[in-house]
C-alpha cells in the first residue's frame, strides 16, 4: 500500500488548518518574494531555560515550509511571517536548517527588525 498520498493530504489540512501565510525571499540571485504557508513548531516559551538564570537567552524558533511552495531555504533567506496567529506579520532571518523531510523543511528563525514590512 502507497501511503504517499495520504502523507501528502495530510500534510495540505495541516498547512490549511495550522498554517499562516508568510513571504520568503531568498538571497540572489533566487530572490523573488515566494508567497507560501507556514507553520510555527516551536512555541515561543518552550525552548527558554526553567529555573536558571538564563534570561536573556533568546527563544529558538523553528518554521515549517513547504517544499513544494519553498524547494531551498538558504542561510540568510528573509521570512515575513505573523509571531501568532492574528498577529501582523514581522520579519525573521534564516539561522540554519533544523531538519529536511520528504516534504517540508524545518527551518530555525530569528527575528530580524530590518525585514519588518
């Protein structure tokens, strides 16, 4: 049995139910602005140490594109995207590849004032 498909469907009614839309602009010479959906993996809270005397330790955060909307995210790609739902959207710079599926790119953000729109 070929579960493609059904991996493929579900991974659309994630990006349609979870997703927000954001604008990746790569460096050049690829970089026309790409309109596509995101995900955000990592909430804001979970990645700051508990109980230690790490404040001022910036949040990791980790977005989710798809790679048939974003084949490559480089390094240094800008990423205008909503920190929450609902939020107007604010810019974020390309630190590294989390991970690469069959399917989407995990990719590690940090915010970026310069990309704000």
């Amino acid at each position: 049995m070929d579960l493609g498909s059904l991996r493929a469907l579900a991974l659309d009614l994630n990006f349609s139910a979870h997703g927000f839309d954001v604008t990746v602009t790569r460096p050049a010479p690829d970089d026309d602005p790409i309109e596509a959906r995101g995900i955000w993996l990592v909430p804001v809270n979970d990645a700051v140490p508990i109980g230690s005397d790490f404040t001022r330790r910036e949040p990791i955060r980790v977005l989710a594109l798809k790679r048939s909307e974003v084949p490559t995210v480089p390094k240094g790609t800008g990423i205008v995207a909503p920190e929450k739902a609902g939020d107007d959207p604010v810019g974020w710079r390309v630190d590294g590849l989390e991970r690469q599926e069959a399917d989407h790119n995990r990719v590690i953000v940090r915010r970026d004032t310069d990309l704000d729109p």
